[in-house]
C-alpha cells in the first residue's frame, strides 16, 4: 500500500477514535463499542500481548505480539509503536493494535495499552 493511501487509513482511525462519548458503560462495553467502530472502517483490530520487545543492532525495533486466541506476530516495527509494545510489556498490559491487514510492522495505524480491566 502507498504511503498517501496508508495516510488516509490513519486519518479514518483517528476520525473514528476521536471525540466519542459514552455514558453507563463498563469499560469492556466502552472497548467493545470502540472495537466495532473501528472494524466498521475496514481496518483490522487485535488485542493481546508483547511476548519480546528489543533493538538489534542495526537499531531496528524487534516486536513479538501474541493476539488473543493463539496467533503470534514477529516483525520490525517504528519506534512509535514500539515504544507502545515496549511500555506494555514492562506494565504486563494488553495492546490493542489496528492495522491495515496482519498486525505486522509496517501495517501498523494504532497501538494503544489497555486496562487490566479490558
């Protein structure tokens, strides 16, 4: 995909993740209705865990995130998401990763640490 269409899949994440409002929910309720907005905009959504987060030393960020229900991915990914997958395995947190297809580096349009309670 080409850095403009990829451009474009992030402004929708962030026109979709932006300004919503929600009364009465629990935050799994509030994650699920995030979730769904999300996929609404074809993006592809995952949640799980950072089993390894380092460097190498060409200075590339290596990631291993585990989404939930069983499928690993092992990639490079830029420094902004790694700093995310880096936070959350030092927090023992989940990760919610939106993508444009498998949550693989160069996919990526959002990494956010979620709650416990998530």
């Amino acid at each position: 995909m080409s850095k403009p269409d990829m451009a474009e899949l992030v402004k929708g994440v962030e026109r979709t993740l932006a300004d919503k409002m929600t009364f009465g929910l629990s935050d799994e309720q509030h994650f699920q209705q995030m979730a769904g907005m999300v996929a609404a905009d074809a993006s592809a959504s995952y949640v799980g865990k950072v089993s390894f987060a380092g460097q190498t030393s060409s200075g590339a960020f290596q990631v291993q995130f585990n989404a939930d229900g069983g499928s690993g991915y092992s990639s490079t990914w830029p420094q902004w998401a790694f700093e995310q997958a880096k936070s959350a395995l030092l927090g023992d947190k989940k990760l919610w990763v939106i993508a444009n297809g498998s949550p693989f580096g160069s996919n990526l349009l959002t990494v956010l640490i979620l709650s416990t309670r998530v």
